[in-house]
C-alpha cells in the first residue's frame, strides 16, 4: 500500500499548512481523508463489478482474491517480528532493539530482553488485528471496496493520526474512524488469538478469554487492548504497562496476570499463536468463499 502512502503525505504536505487554526486543520483533515478513501474506493468497485458481471465466477473470485491478497499484511507481520527474535539471538540486547524499533512508537533504548520481547509481541498482537483481522474482515462484509476503503484508513492513522502539534488536528478524523473500523475486528482478533491458544501445547484459551473480560478495557486504545490481552493471558505473560514515548513516561496498565518476565520462548509461542490464528480465519473464509461460489 505504498502509493495510499505517497498519496497520504502529498495531501498532507499541501493541505496542513503552517499557521492554520485547530478548527481549519480538522476541517482540512477531513478533507484530505475524503478524498483518500473516496475515488480507491470507487474505483475498486467498479473493479469488483466488472470482474463479477462479466466472468465467470471461479475467474473473477481468482481476480479479487489476488487483489485482496496484497492488502493483507500478513507475511509482513511475521517477517518484522520474527527479525527482532533473530536480532536478540544474533547481536543480543543491541540488535532486539534496532529491531523492534521498526515496528513499535515506544522508546527502546531503555529495554531490557523481557521489555523486547513484550513490545515485540504487544505489536504481533495489535497488528494481527489491524493488518491481518480487519482487512479480511472487510472484505468479508463489503468485498474488494470494504477492504480498500479500511487499508486507506488505517494507513491514514498510521502516517497521521498521531497527538503531535503537526498532526494532532490534522490527523484527528483520520485516528477517529480508524477506531470505529478497528472496533469489530479488534474483538474478532481476541476470538482467533484464543481459540489458537486453545489449540497450542504450552498455551491456554481459558486463560486469554479471562485476561480479556479482565484487562481489555483497560488499555487506553479501545481497541488494541482486546488481542493484546488475549495474547496475554494466552502466554502466561503480563503485557502493556509502564513505558516512555519521546522520553515521556506513560503509566499504562498491565494486560494479564502472569510473567513480566517474557523470554524468547515466549516470542517463539506468540508467533506460533499468530501463525494458528491466521489459519483458523484464512480456512473459514475459504470456506465461506467455496459456499459462496457452489451458490452461484
């Protein structure tokens, strides 16, 4: 989703100028998230119209599915989690740190080995549901425009939707719906993680489902709590909790009543976790996929 990328800081580059008031940012703001999503949006439509009304049905699901197939983040996911396991095996503390700092806001310079491998699988967690849940999810409900109307969204919160003075009005739509989109697949997300949970050998499903009814609302996004939870409890691990972004301090709440010490056994878990899940929703929408085509 690079060109939604290029397209978010060229929107952002002419339209949050310097000197414009809170108000005309959020007004601008909205502008700029309209005409994000707006004509993508469209113009997979018409995509999924055409493929639908002029092939035949295994030649257009083939289409789409491909389509659909690079808005998931999946592969992605695995691949930056799975280097800061290398980086702690391979250079120690100095290389988990350059590599959970790609993929995590928080400052790493202060992580010991238990703090890595938490932000590590806090992250695995959260984008599990935001780059592998929701877009699926999406599609599900909407087909191809649902999915590509989420991933401009979601990408728009990430480059903008930040409480910095640039972006803080600016980027205040943007991290708003990004929350009301996240908010079925964040719940979702928790399902997959404890059913997969269920399913492994050194991890519990009743111990994430009670970390969420316990710990999920107490994260201060009220989405990221709930698969961050469900990890959580699914490990044995205690996640979130006190940190510092830009060397201020933030007094978050522990998800789960387990370890603080986490290990790179645990990393090891989340991402078998991680894999299961992926699965469990890949094989049910497959198969709602096949009723769909044997319907037709």
């Amino acid at each position: 989703m690079s060109w939604i990328g290029a397209i978010i800081g060229a929107l952002d580059r002419r339209l949050n100028r310097p000197g414009l008031s809170d108000r005309r940012r959020r007004l601008v703001g909205v502008m700029a998230l309209l005409l994000l999503a707006g004509p993508p949006t469209l113009l997979a439509w018409a995509l999924q119209h055409g493929c639908l009304t002029l092939l035949p049905s295994p030649a257009a699901l083939a289409i789409l599915g491909l389509c659909a197939a690079t808005l998931s983040a999946q592969r992605s996911l695995l691949t930056h989690v799975r280097a800061v396991l290398r980086g702690l095996e391979m250079e120690g503390l100095e290389g988990g740190r350059r590599a959970v700092a790609l993929i995590v806001g928080r400052d790493t310079a202060p992580l010991d080995q238990a703090g890595i491998v938490r932000a590590a699988i806090e992250s695995l967690a959260e984008n599990l549901s935001d780059g592998v849940v929701a877009p699926l999810l999406w599609c599900a409900a909407f087909g191809l425009p649902g999915m590509v109307f989420y991933k401009a969204v979601n990408t728009a919160d990430s480059m903008i939707g930040h409480l910095t003075p640039r972006h803080g009005a600016f980027g205040w739509a943007s991290a708003r719906l990004d929350d009301l989109v996240n908010l079925p697949a964040s719940r979702l997300a928790a399902v997959w993680i404890a059913l997969a949970c269920l399913l492994g050998r050194t991890t519990s499903g009743r111990d994430a489902v009670a970390a969420v009814r316990a710990d999920a609302r107490r994260h201060r996004s009220p989405n990221a709590g709930w698969p961050e939870a469900a990890m959580a409890g699914g490990l044995g691990l205690r996640l979130a909790g006190p940190r510092s972004y830009a060397g201020r301090a933030m007094n978050d709440s522990w998800l789960g009543c387990g370890r603080a010490e986490a290990t790179p056994d645990d990393l090891q878990a989340a991402l078998a976790c991680a894999r299961r899940a992926c699965l469990l929703q890949g094989g049910l929408l497959a198969a709602a996929a096949m009723a769909a085509l044997l319907s037709r």
